[in-house]
C-alpha cells in the first residue's frame, strides 16, 4: 500500500486506484482485476456478473429519493497498457505499481502507471461503496482488452445493459467532454530473412536511441515527438549507403499504441571504416538532438561496440527492410476541415521486431473519417506490398460520431459551469473509445466521456495531475444527481 496516495483527496477513490495498483492487470490478462470486483460486489451485496469474455457488471439501485432518474451506465476499462523503461526491472503479471507523488502529480517509477483507465475503475468503485452519495439506478460495466484489441467492447451483448445514458470515464483531459472519437486499424508487415556468415575482417557496434517521451499513438500523435524506429532507421540507412554495414539484429517500438521510445540494431562494418561510422554516429545524435529539442529533451543517440555475430541478414532483405521503413509514413495525416486543431486522420509506425526468421512491422492508423482510415491503412500495407512482405490487417474498431444536441451533454455543461465557474471545452478526441463499439451495440445509448488529467499516457511517463482527479469526482457526483428523469 502507498501511504501518500491514501492521504490524498477525496479519500474514496484514491483509495480504491491505490488498491488497483496492487494488482496486476495487463491487457488479455485481467483475470485477476475481474475476481477483485466479482468479490468486492459480494462484500457489498451488489448484483454483479461476469459474461463470457470476461467483462465485468455491476448495478447498484438508486439511494433514497432519486428512484425516478434514468438509469446511468458507468463505463471503463480493466486493462492497462504495459510499457518499462528498458533497465527497470518490473513484472507486470506478478509486480504491484510503484506509485509516487511528484509535486502536483501522482506518477509510476519506471512504468506506466495505469491512471488510464484506473481511476476509471476507482470512481466507479467508490460510488458503488458510498452510503451518502446521491445518484439513480446506477450500472457499472468494466470492460475487458481495451488497449489491444477492444475485445470486451466487441463481444459485448446487446441485452447486457438497461440503461441508456453512458459516461465513459477513460478520457485524460480535465476541463474537456467528448462526444466522438477517431476509429482504428492495424496493418502488420511480415518480411521473411535469411542470413549469411559475416567475413572476419568486421567490427561489431550497437546502435541504440532512448530517451523519447513515447506516449499515446492517438492523443499524442500531433506533439512532435520522435519515433525511436524511424529515427534509428535514418541512420541505418544512411551507413548502409555509405559504408555497406551489415544488420545482425533490429528491435524498436512494443506496443502498437504507443509511440515507441526506445530501438536499437546490431550492425557491422569493416574495420577500416569503423572510425568514420562512429564519427557519423555522433553527428547524428546531434543532428536529431537538435531537431527534436524542443519536444525531447533527454534525446539520445549512441553507439559502442559490441561482440561480433556470427551471421548477419542478407543483402537484400536489409536493404528492402530499411527502404521500407523510411519510406513508410508515421504521424499526422491529414487535420479535419471541420473541428479546429483536430487530427482526423493518423499512423504509426510502432513496432519492429524479429522473430522466427521473420521480421515483424507493427503499424496503427486511426480516422475520424472512415473512408480516410482504410485510405491511411492501404497506404501503409501499399508501401510493404513493394519489398514483397506479407501484409495483413485486423478488422479495425468504428469511430464515434458526435452528436452536439446530446441531453448528458447539456447535463455535464450545466454541472462543469456550476461547479467551477467556466464553460468545459466540447470536443472529440483522435484517440479510439470504446463509446463506437458500445453506440454500434446501443444505438439509442447517450455517450460523453471524459476524465482527469493524465499525461504521458502508454508510456513510463505516464502521470496524472491530483487536483484534477477531485475535479473529475466532483463532476461525476453532480452529474448524477441531475440525470433527467425516467
């Protein structure tokens, strides 16, 4: 147990966010965050069950006097996303968070920290443990896989919910309600590779950049931060041209939405132009040091020598892979003609890996626009048809379309200029909600979501601002003391 959180305010949910920080829940496997709730909902008599995919359904009846009120669906996410810094040393199946206060903020050491969608969960939990909070019938449904894959969203039944109201507590921006969201797809690359023995007349190096800011390949995707794959490869690609090195190995990114922070690869060069390739490795980092100087301040680009391989990837795999890469796109697509300073349409290049004489290309995109999110997707898998790699995509996620006249909306509008004397900002969000899935599922539902702030989000920076997180609860309280009658 943390200490300083349970001194923080209000007491009730940063109670239950430190007890989720005991248990670990990555996504896919969050058997262990489900039993806590099943058993919480007993101690408290509450109706609760568990459908096959493992989403999780509490109710709880309405308190004294506010019978008539509709009921309100409470809705956030069991996962959460699992990134480290590369030396810390932290099992996220097996190891409690380790959460800290930094000044104004409540942030991880070394990993995420899981505020996304923790304290989701806590308010949710809160409210259903109160005795003096006033609310109507009242449904909380805690969903299973969001961050890769929105399994519990699409397997969700259609007869699960009763009500038609929903607040989504999984949005990261105090101050702002969201009415829409972008919808998602991934493009995977399979590039099969041989190899060949290396001559003896070789040095070996691993080139390495960490330092990024990283962070979520939706919401941060306009902050012009860097892509540790994309900046690794322009330097690959250059010492290719320039001094025929040679790839033994090539790993950058982890999950696909995240941007990825850290990459390195394992690369040779004959002996005598190692000095002039570790010369160019220093002008590189301070070439991208600074470009990005603004954005990414501990930015760092290194090289040192490393035990030489036995074999190294064939000529021109090597070269189709780090063609590929440059060429592939990563970042702001296209902006939206209709909402000011909105990202309509986006991708990233997330993740390389090698693995069974493969090497694996993770990209995202994401839209507001459908049309412009297969548009992105065939331009990304276009771009590996061309070095002949294997190129599949999932069945992607729908988008949420706002809808401006919502009656929550006014709710929340008239509760947030209450409560704090200034007018909360309306907005959609570029990042993938499950309020798509749930609106496909409901389409008579009513949806906003919103949150506290957190920044950094999917990555170990990851942190969340402690006066925003009354902010949210005191929202939350009085939104459901006005939900409009039956």
């Amino acid at each position: 147990m943390n200490n300083q959180l349970l001194n923080l305010e209000p007491k009730k949910i940063w109670f239950y966010f430190n007890e989720i920080l005991q248990i670990p829940r990555p996504s896919k496997k969050e058997e262990k965050i489900a039993s806590y709730l099943m058993n919480f909902a007993k101690e408290q008599n509450l109706e609760a069950k568990q459908d096959e995919i493992g989403n999780v359904y509490i109710a709880k009846p309405a308190t004294k006097g506010f019978e008539n009120l509709q009921t309100v669906v409470l809705q956030s996410h069991l996962d959460m996303v699992c990134e480290k810094n590369s030396e810390k040393i932290h099992d996220f199946e097996k190891d409690p968070i380790e959460a800290r206060i930094e000044g104004e903020w409540v942030k991880a050491n070394g990993t995420t920290l899981g505020g996304d969608d923790g304290i989701g969960i806590a308010a949710s939990m809160a409210i259903l443990a109160s005795n003096d909070i006033e609310h109507g019938p009242i449904e909380c449904l805690f969903t299973m896989d969001e961050e890769t894959g929105l399994t519990g969203a699409f397997a969700l039944s259609t007869d699960l919910l009763k009500g038609k109201i929903l607040l989504n507590l999984d949005s990261e921006d105090e101050g702002e309600i969201f009415i829409g969201c972008a919808g998602g797809k991934d493009t995977v690359a399979e590039l099969d590779y041989t190899t060949e023995i290396l001559n003896n007349h070789s040095l070996a190096y691993k080139v390495n950049i960490s330092g990024l800011t990283g962070g979520h390949s939706g919401d941060d995707i306009n902050k012009g931060l860097g892509n540790a794959n994309k900046l690794l490869n322009r330097f690959l690609w250059d010492a290719t041209t320039k001094y025929d090195i040679r790839i033994a190995e090539i790993k950058g990114g982890n999950l696909r939405n995240a941007i990825p922070r850290e990459a390195y690869a394992i690369i040779t060069v004959e002996k005598d132009k190692a000095i002039e390739l570790i010369t160019d490795a220093k002008k590189h980092n301070e070439t991208i040091r600074f470009e990005y100087r603004t954005t990414e301040a501990d930015l760092l680009f290194s090289i040192e020598e490393t035990k030489l391989p036995e074999n190294v990837i064939s000529k021109d795999i090597q070269i189709k892979l780090l063609n590929s890469l440059y060429a592939c796109p990563h970042g702001v697509i296209s902006m939206s003609r209709e909402i000011a300073n909105f990202v309509e349409t986006s991708t990233n290049l997330a993740s390389v890996k090698m693995k069974d004489n493969k090497i694996i290309i993770t990209t995202s995109q994401r839209s507001s626009v459908e049309s412009a999110k297969e548009d992105v997707c065939n331009m990304v898998a276009s771009v590996f048809h061309l070095i002949g790699a294997k190129v599949t995509q999932g069945d992607g996620y729908p988008g949420w379309t706002p809808n401006p006249d919502s009656a929550i909306l006014e709710v929340a509008k008239n509760s947030y200029s209450k409560l704090f004397n200034k007018e909360p900002k309306v907005l959609a969000i570029h990042a993938g909600l499950e309020c798509g899935l749930i609106g496909e599922k409901y389409p008579d539902m009513d949806m906003i979501s919103y949150g506290p702030t957190i920044k950094g989000a999917h990555s170990p920076d990851e942190r969340m601002k402690i006066d925003t997180v009354k902010m949210f609860w005191d929202l939350t309280l009085d939104i459901l003391k006005n939900i409009p009658n039956k």
